[in-house]
C-alpha cells in the first residue's frame, strides 16, 4: 500500500487529489496538511511514501518542506504539484530534494502513474519541463564551474553510469550500452548516489550538468 500525504492550501484541491488516489487500488491518502510546517509535522507522524507538495503556500513553502523532509529520516519521495513551470520552481525543487515535478493541469491517469513512480524509487519530470530544465543549465555557470572534485570519489564505470543516467536511460538502457547486468548497474547507481549524498536520480542528473560531465545536447 502506497502511503500518501498530500499538502496544499486550497482545501478543494486537496479533496479532488483524494478523490483521485483513493479510487485506486494499493493507494492510502494517509492525511492533508494546508502548508509546509504542518506537512513536515504530519509526515513524522504517519509516514507517508509519497508526499504531494504544492510550492506556494503559506508561511513555510513547498521548498522548504521538501528541503526539510528530504533530510528527515523517513525521507519520504516529494512529488512537486504547481500551476507554475517558471524555471526557478523547477530548479529549486529538485536542488531541494524532490523526486517529481508535475503541473497541476495533468490528467488523473497521468497523476496515479506519477505517485506509483515515484514511490518505487524512480524519478519523475514532466515531459513539457524537461526542456525548461536543460535551458536553466545553459543560462547558469559554465559547466565545470561547480566543484568537479565532488566526482573525485568516484570510480571509472560508476562515472560511465551517471553520464548515462544524465542522458535519462534506464538501468536495462544502461546494461545494453555498457554489456554490464541490469543488478551491476542499480548497484552502480545506488553507490554513486551514496559516495555523492544525493537523494535521487534525478539529483544526480542535476550534478552531472552543474558540474561539467555532461553538457545539453550531449547524446
């Protein structure tokens, strides 16, 4: 049973979020919190797998929340909900710990796939933001700016797997392209996650631009 918490300061829109998940199977709205303090607070106390975060609220924004969550110890996924796709949202989200982003103009279907995702443990980023996302490193500073040392723990093969992950393949994508097993490369993954103190995959796509081992555009 996938546990959620959802966190918004309109109280309709929590209830058609409810309405939604609660209609499937394996999914358990565990309770609401209308701003971030108390979104941090309910999730200490029912530990949720899954946290629908709206970003502006409030008193404590849904940045904050998932920057706090994300250091918690249950460390639930944050899965980002926003009317907004302004750049700086999408950035700060995922610098923040989040491990999905969607605009709330998404349809339902599409909403559920995205709780399930991101509870497995893979990450999730609208596909009209991806783009956003690529355009925000280019205009940041020049790749290599950002300590390229903080790679420097890393082995040759776990450094082929995050350029890979970076391009957004998959483990079984990864496999093929180093003739490696599917369990070597999440094993690959969760080390480099571990040595880099990262929370997710999709951190660690943000890393391997800011620090200059991929670049937009690379394939």
């Amino acid at each position: 049973m996938i546990r959620v918490l959802i966190v918004d300061d309109q109280a309709l829109i929590r209830g058609g979020f409810r309405v939604i998940l609660e209609s499937e199977d394996g999914i358990e709205v565990v309770a609401e919190a209308e701003d971030g303090a108390e979104a941090v607070r309910l999730a200490g106390t029912h530990h949720p797998d899954v946290v629908l975060m709206d970003i502006r609220m409030p008193g404590t924004d849904g940045i904050a929340a998932t920057r706090l969550l994300a250091t918690s110890d249950d460390r639930p996924r944050v899965l980002i909900l926003t009317t907004f796709d302004h750049d700086e949202y999408l950035y700060d989200a995922i610098r923040a710990g989040a491990s999905g982003f969607l605009l709330k103009n998404v349809s339902p279907s599409h909403l559920v796939h995205a709780v399930r995702t991101v509870a497995t443990g893979d990450a999730l980023l609208d596909p009209a933001l991806t783009r956003k996302l690529l355009d925000e490193f280019t205009r940041r500073p020049a790749p290599g700016a950002r300590a390229p040392e903080r790679l420097a723990e890393l082995t040759d093969r776990e450094l082929d797997v995050l350029r890979l992950v970076a391009r957004g393949l998959s483990n079984t994508e990864i496999a093929q392209e180093l003739i490696i097993g599917a369990a070597t490369v999440k094993t690959h993954v969760s080390n480099l996650l571990a040595k880099l103190d990262l929370h997710d995959r999709v951190q660690a796509v943000v890393l391997a631009y800011e620090t200059g081992l991929v670049k937009p555009g690379d394939s």
